[in-house]
C-alpha cells in the first residue's frame, strides 16, 4: 500500500489488539531506520510512524532516508497490546 508520506505496512492483528508505541523496529536490507520516540507522531523528519495498526516507512521527499524497492528485503518488528 502506499501513502502520500511513503509505503504502508498493514500489521494483521485481532480487533482488540494494537501496535504498542514506541516498540516498533524497521530494518530494510540489513539496515535499522528511526522514529520519534512518540511513533505516532507523524513528524517529516523521521523514517517512519505508526497509525493503528499500519507502520508508515516515509520516503525521501517526506524526510525519510529511504525510497523502497520492490526488492528490498523489509523486516517489522514490534510488541503488540490488547486494549
């Protein structure tokens, strides 16, 4: 999926459950990309935010440090929370 700030990420979880702030991790080829601290915070100088339960990887024309390809190998770690 695609967002106007980068690539959408769709994480499947159950209806109760969420993507716990602040324990998400990106890392594409091999390499770890930053987030604020807050990842909700949709700040442009980041490399990516959560909404719910989609990870935003932000592209370089937003202030992200990566445009992705259809190669790249994507890894999304994270904790996830029941409400």
């Amino acid at each position: 999926m695609s967002d106007s700030l980068g690539a959408k990420f769709l994480i499947p979880l159950n209806t109760e459950e969420g993507l716990r702030n602040g324990s998400v991790q990106i890392i594409v080829n091999g390499v770890y990309f930053l987030s604020n601290t807050d990842q909700t915070d949709i700040q442009i100088d980041s490399d990516f935010h959560i909404e719910d339960s989609v990870v935003v990887i932000h592209n370089t024309s937003n202030g992200g440090s990566i445009d992705l390809n259809s190669d790249d190998l994507i890894g999304v770690y994270f904790q996830k929370e029941v409400s």
